[in-house]
C-alpha cells in the first residue's frame, strides 16, 4: 500500500458512525477514494504510521472496487471451492502452489488452468465481498477517508465495481444493527405499514430465501412490519431488512386503512377460485357467532384444510400455485403471498386448525423456496421429468431412504451381536417393505443365531421366498443349510456348496463345507482302518442289538 502523503478529508469512528452507515453515505455521494480502518484504534502514544491492524478499502463513484485486510485466510482457491467452481483435487493442488514462496494468486490459478476469467472474476467479487463484511461488528474501530486517492493502485480487484447494498446487508446479517439504531427507525413507523417507494432498487440488495414470505410480500402490497415478521422463519431478520430498507430510503410509511380492502379485493378473487384459498368473510353480522356456530364454522375450515392437504400431496410445486412450468419467476413472486397468507397459522382460531394451517403454509413456502433458486428449480424440474416432484413421491423416496438407514444400523447391531435390538429393528423395516430381500436375509440370520427351534418354520418360509425370486443370493443358501444342519439334514452340505458356487468368497459357506468334508474324511479313514474294521466285526457279532 501506499502510504498516504496528505490529510485524511474526513476521518470518524464507527461507535458513531457505523460502518453500514458510511458504505452507505459513500454510495449515496457516488464518492471516490480511499477508507482506511483501523482495528483495534491506536492507543495514546502510539506510533499511527506502522499500518499494523489497518485494512483498506477502495471506492469510485460509490463503488467498492478493492479491499486489502491485515490477515485474510480465504484466498481465491478457498472461494472458487466454496462457489463449486473448483474439485477437491483441484483445490488441494492450487492450495499447494500457492503456499510456495512468492506465489501470486491470480497467475498461479490461471497457470495450473484451475479457473478460467469468468469463473475467476466470480471469485474475485465473492471474495471481495467476504473482506468488507469481515470489517463488520466493531463498533470500536476508527476510519479516516482520502478522497480522490487510490492507496490500492495496481492491486488485484474485479473488473466489475461491487454495488454496496448487497454488501451490507451481508454484513448486517452478520453484525446486526443495536437495538437503540432499531427503535428509532421502528418508532417513526409506528402502527402504519411499509411500502416500497416508486424507483425503488430492492432487487440490488439481493435479498434470498431466508427471508421467506416477507420479501415477496413487501413486493407486493403494504404491510404492517408484525405482518412481514410473521412470515418469515427469522423474524428478527425480517426487522433487519426493514432497517436496511429505511436507511436506504426505500420504503415509506403509508396508512393500512385505506389500501386494504382494495387490496384484498384485487388480489384474493382471482386465486382463490383456482386454488381452494380459504375466503375471508365479507357479509356483515349482527355480532359475534355463538359457541355453536363458531365450533361448527371452524370444524367447516378444518375439513377444507384435510381436503386441500391431501390435494397438495399430490401436486408439484408448481400446481400449487396453479402454474405451469415454464412460469415466470414474476408469476411465482406475484401468486406466494396471496396463496400462502390465506392459509397462515395466525388466521386459524383453534389448535387443530393451526396445525393442518402449519404444515400448508410449510408446502408453500419450500415451494417458493424451490422455485425461486434459479439452481434449486432446475434440479427440481429434473425431479418432475424423472416421475417426482410432489410431497407424496418425496414421501416414498424418504421411506425408502429411512428403510435402508435402519436396515444398517440393524446390521450394525447384529455384527455387535445386539441380537433383540437387529431383531425389532428388521421386523420394523419389514412392515414398510416386507419383501425386501437382504433384509429378509439378515432377519433369518438374527433368528438363527439366537434361538433358532421356535422360528424354523418361519425361517424356512422366508428363505424359500428368496429363493423362488432369485437363484443368486448365496447368503439364503448358506443360511438354509444352516437350518438343515441344525435340523440334522443332510442336505445342508448341498445349500453350502450352492452359496459357494454363488460366491466363491462367501467365507461360512467355506468354513462349513471345509467342516463337513474333514467330517466325511475321517469317517472314510476310520472305515478303512484294520483296527476298526475288526472292531466293528466283533461288535456286530457279539455286540450288536438282540
């Protein structure tokens, strides 16, 4: 870096002025220059010319286009591997080459071709935005601001200047706002609600999914700030956006009572006749309904909410919102907050409703979720291609995947010879998929290892069972000989040299095939022995059975 010649033009503390403050005003001034950080600030006395625990951070026109940090860990070989734009493999030779003494980043990356301009420009601003929002959260720093100087010049940065509204609000995630900088901007908004302003830049701040319906809400019609916090899953976040969005002038404070009924006539009609949205009602009554009425009017709801429920089961995401497919993201952002508000748990009156509300509202909104990830939809319409997509397939490939889990630890459990607790578990994934082979298989195994004489009828039937639908499990015909040999079958030997033919590495079939033929070998050799022979003449002789 080059040190600065001249005075600071201005220079301040962010105990008073935070930072998100100063990116802000920056911006707002389309300033150019220099921010130099200081962290922690200078004691009294110190030498303030050493640079020890300064960062840098270049602006033009408002922009931040550089950042150098004292110490930063995630050089551009960490952030392409965490954008997936670099293998593991990749990622280990490029973190290799760039621990070598004097290795730059830019031309070692492009030396080893491990990213080509357009992926390393990507990570070039990734990783400029992960330096800003790492000068976040201290309140105890200092700043002093150079204007027109570029204290960075000829270091590496992005082609494209980086806009600072999604920066900080990163960083606010982050290093959220003090309380006390919160009640003065919720104050002045009071009991009105909020409403984006005419020019307003909302898409710039890149605001995602965490935010849930709220974002897309606030898009679409006024609403009190307890209304966009209800529909998020972090409420508290929801605030912090609020916040942001008022330091950035981009929302105003508007009267409730005068849009909402307009409002909720333009936009409820036309989607709920399609979608079965619960309506709300608009006849005027003489007062309150009786206990009666209310009782059988919630039970009313609470059978169109089973009825919808189980409709859902059986959608794709996109249905849910009665589009297809090729649907506009604008479609999706305009049909969410209509649909799923009608059915938020905050507008049932008893538990039960709440519940069947909750797991609606919860559709909907991994709906959105889904849809409104640009990468996330396009697995998700692979998903539809390939005969899924709905709740109810996700269901069955869930209990497929829950089934194959509790088939291993059930094997665990036999290999550590937790014979009662394999035993319950196998019989549990059976009740799901009662003709699955290998856990059949293992369940015979578990029976025959504890106390076989009760369950060898039923051993037999399911080892049958396999057999009849595969000659190639060797594993049921080894485990029907052992059930021959404890019946003292001699067809044992046979269903152990069949899982033998099977798999020649199937080591118990081995071991008792080998057991038998030494059996079958010492019988043939005491035959044949003299001694025996006699002995055996003079036992039929004289000692045999009257």
């Amino acid at each position: 870096m080059t040190a600065p010649t001249t005075r600071p033009t201005t220079e301040g503390t962010f105990a008073k002025t935070p930072l998100p403050n100063v990116l802000l005003y920056a911006r707002e001034r389309k300033m150019t220059g220099t921010f130099v950080v200081r962290n922690p600030p200078p004691s009294e006395g110190a030498d303030g010319d050493d640079g020890v625990g300064e960062s840098v951070l270049v602006l033009e026109k408002g922009t931040i286009v550089a950042v150098r940090l004292p110490s930063f860990t995630q050089n551009l070989g960490w952030v392409l591997h965490d954008l997936g734009l670099l293998t593991d493999d990749a990622f280990i030779k490029v973190q290799q080459s760039l621990d070598a003494p004097g290795a730059e980043e830019i031309p070692t990356i492009l030396r080893m071709r491990a990213a080509d301009p357009t992926t390393l420009e990507a990570a070039l601003r990734e990783q400029l935005r992960r330096k800003v929002v790492a000068l976040f959260g201290n309140p105890q720093g200092t700043y002093a601001y150079y204007a027109d100087v570029d204290l960075l010049d000829g270091e590496d940065r992005a082609r494209t200047p980086h806009d600072v509204f999604p920066i900080v609000w990163r960083g606010l995630q982050v290093a959220p706002p003090t309380e006390a900088a919160m009640a003065v901007v919720f104050e002045k908004i009071g009991q009105r609600g909020l409403r984006l302003r005419e020019g307003h830049e909302f898409d710039r701040f890149e605001f995602g999914t965490e935010l849930g319906l709220a974002a897309t809400q606030l898009r679409s019609s006024p609403s009190s700030p307890e209304q966009l916090m209800g529909l998020a899953p972090d409420p508290a976040l929801v605030r912090t956006m609020l916040y942001l969005l008022a330091l950035t002038k981009q929302i105003e404070a508007v009267s409730l009572t005068s849009v909402q009924s307009s409002a909720t006539a333009s936009a409820e009609t036309p989607i709920t006749a399609s979608l079965n949205v619960p309506k709300a009602r608009t006849e005027p009554t003489s007062g309150p309904p009786s206990g009666e009425a209310a009782a059988a009017g919630s039970d009313l709801k609470a059978k169109e909410a089973r009825a919808h429920l189980a409709r859902m089961e059986h959608w794709t995401y996109f249905e849910m919102f009665d589009l297809t497919p090729s649907a506009t993201m604008e479609e999706i952002r305009t049909r969410f907050p209509i649909v799923a508000a009608a059915w938020h748990p905050d507008r049932a009156g008893t538990n039960e409703l709440r519940a069947l509300y909750t797991e609606i509202f919860a559709l909907y909104n991994s709906a959105f979720s889904t849809l409104s990830d640009t990468k996330s939809r396009e697995q998700y319409e692979g998903t539809i291609a390939g005969g899924g997509g709905t709740p109810a397939a996700q269901k069955r490939v869930n209990a497929v995947l829950d089934t194959v889990q509790e088939a291993h630890r059930a094997e665990i459990a036999l290999k550590r010879k937790d014979y009662v607790e394999a035993e319950r578990m196998l019989r549990r994934v059976l009740e799901t998929n009662p003709d699955d082979i290998a856990v059949n298989a293992l369940l015979c195994q578990c029976l025959l290892e504890t106390n076989p004489a009760p369950h060898l009828d039923d051993i037999v039937m399911r080892l049958a069972k396999i057999m009849r639908s595969t000659d190639s499990n060797d594993q049921a015909h080894y485990l029907m000989g052992m059930v021959c040999k404890v019946k003292g079958d001699k067809r044992a030997i046979g269903f152990f040299r069949k899982a033998l033919e099977i798999n020649p590495n199937n080591l118990d079939a081995q071991r008792e095939v080998r057991i038998a033929e030494m059996r079958r070998d010492q019988r043939r050799e005491q035959a044949n022995n003299p001694v025996t022979k006699i002995t055996n003449l003079f036992s039929n002789l004289f000692g045999g059975k009257k």
